[in-house]
C-alpha cells in the first residue's frame, strides 16, 4: 500500500519573518538559475526546479515560530511525499542557507 501521507520541512535559520526566509530560500537558485540561463523573470519560478520535479514557484514558507518556518508545497494535485521531502531538505542543506533542516508529516 503507498503512503499518501504529505510532508514539509521545518528549517531553523536567523530571519526576521516569512518575506526574510522565503528570500533566503529562494535566491541561491534563481542565482544558479540567472548563470546558467543568463536570464530571469518572475514567470520563471515555475521552471527552477530545486528537486525532483518541484519548482520553486511551488514552495510556499510560513513562520511556525521565531526563526522557525514551515516550507511546504502549495500544488495540490502533487503533494509533497516522504521521498521528494528528504529530496528537498537535502537541496536546501547543499545551498546552506538554514541552520536546521528536518522532514516532518503533515497533520
């Protein structure tokens, strides 16, 4: 039987608010994004992707306490599982940009 359950990450970094952490989130790979591609506009959120097929115009963080976010995934026809959640926190913990990085379910 597969396990339908969807999962987020709870990241742990010195930001301010939600705006602060999301722009932590999100420059390392519009900056990878701009080198390879020379190019970048907003409509391009979809098409960085920063692990197995989720883009970055799919990530939505939320402030779950101080210094403290949940990023999750707002397509809701593609959930994030286990697996694509352990892909992601390993593509943030590369980029370097929170101190703590850890996979939990969603309730």
């Amino acid at each position: 039987m597969e396990n339908k359950a969807e999962y987020c990450l709870i990241v742990e970094g010195n930001y301010f608010d939600e705006s602060e952490a999301e722009h932590a989130l999100r420059d390392p790979f519009i900056e990878e994004f701009v080198e390879q591609s020379d190019n970048f506009r907003l409509h391009n959120f979809d098409d960085i992707e920063v692990a197995c097929g989720i883009s970055l115009g799919e990530l939505m963080v939320s402030m779950v306490d101080d210094e403290m976010f949940k990023v999750s995934c707002q397509n809701s026809t593609r959930p994030l599982t286990e697996h694509k959640a352990k892909l992601l926190a390993e593509a943030l913990r590369r980029q370097d940009m929170f101190d703590e990085v850890r996979v939990e379910q969603l309730h």
